[in-house]
C-alpha cells in the first residue's frame, strides 16, 4: 500500500495541473478591438495607451497598437506592435511581408533567419510569417521576432511585429494572436 501512494500523489499532481494548464491556456487571450482591426492579444499583456509620446516614431508608418507583456526578463518584456502603413499602390499581404523582410535583414544587426511559413489570418488573407533573431543595434540585446503583414481595403497594410526573448522557442500561441488579426 505505501508503494502506491507515490504513485496516487504523482497522479493527482498530473491530473490536477493539466487541469490548470488547460484552464491558463483558455484565459491566455482577451480580445482587442479598434475602428480598423480586431484580434486577441495575451490577456497578462497591458495596452500602451500613450503609444505617440513613448514610443519613437517609426519611420513613414503610424503605431496603431502596441502592448507589452508586465514580466521583465534580463530588462526585457516581451511586446507587440502594429504599425499602419497607406498604399500607393495594389499589393498582397504576402508580398508586403516578404519586403519587410528583406529589409530586416539588411537593417537589424546579426539577423538570422529562424523559419518562415504561410499563414492565414481571422479575415482569410494569406500571408508569410517570418521568424528569425536579431538585434535593434549593437547595444541591444539579441531578440527573437515574429513578423507578418496583412492589407485591408486594398490599401491600407499593418505590420505586425512580436519581439520576445530568445529562449522562448515555442512561439505557437504568439503565432495564434498574430493570425487571429481581422479587418473590418
């Protein structure tokens, strides 16, 4: 009988945080909503409300969204942001991402390209979702980025960009918030 109490204890503790885990993973999400898109963002991440006087100004592009996780690790938290970009001309989500990333990797310092995949989002655009580790500049530390683009209404694009710390190798539900990115 003692025999099997170790055995009943390893089970329970199985039982009952597979329980916990299945019930963290379906609160993981909240949802995010705005006048142009709509998508699940992590629920423990904070919405940076005052986005155009914290943020640097990012190039010819408008911040749309920016969200931060409240967990620092080694001085970094892990974040979104989506950046709005006005077309001048007809282009696809997955040429617009594909030339992004052709500049990352010609701008960020020690890029080195991770994986790629199509993707689909909520709102059935195709796109590429490409995964790779680089650095801001030489001060900062190496990170590990998610990136993809989508269109909506022909012309406006919205970047996508997650950066997480580099030990973080399963980027499965970051890639589920990502797609779940809807126009309206």
């Amino acid at each position: 009988m003692l025999k099997k109490i170790p055995l009943l204890i390893i089970m329970m503790f199985w039982i009952v945080s597979c329980g916990w885990a299945e019930q963290w993973i379906e609160s993981w999400f909240s949802d995010f909503e705005n006048e142009s898109f709509k998508m699940k963002i992590p629920s423990v991440w904070e919405v940076i409300e005052d986005k155009d006087t914290i943020l640097p100004k990012a190039r010819a592009w408008e911040i749309e969204l920016a969200v931060t996780s409240t967990n620092f690790n080694t001085g970094f938290a892990n974040n979104m942001l989506i950046l709005s970009d006005d077309l001048d001309s007809l282009t696809t989500a997955k040429d617009y991402s594909m030339l992004n990333n052709v500049w990352a990797s010609s701008d960020y310092i020690d890029y080195k390209k991770l994986a790629t995949k199509n993707v689909v989002f909520a709102d059935w655009t195709e796109s590429v979702l490409y995964e790779f580790e680089a650095k801001y500049n030489k001060d900062t530390p190496l990170l590990k980025f998610i990136q993809t683009a989508n269109i909506c209404n022909t012309n406006k694009a919205y970047f996508i960009t997650v950066a997480l710390n580099t030990n973080i190798e399963d980027i499965t539900r970051y890639e589920d918030f990502i797609t779940s990115f809807e126009c309206k």
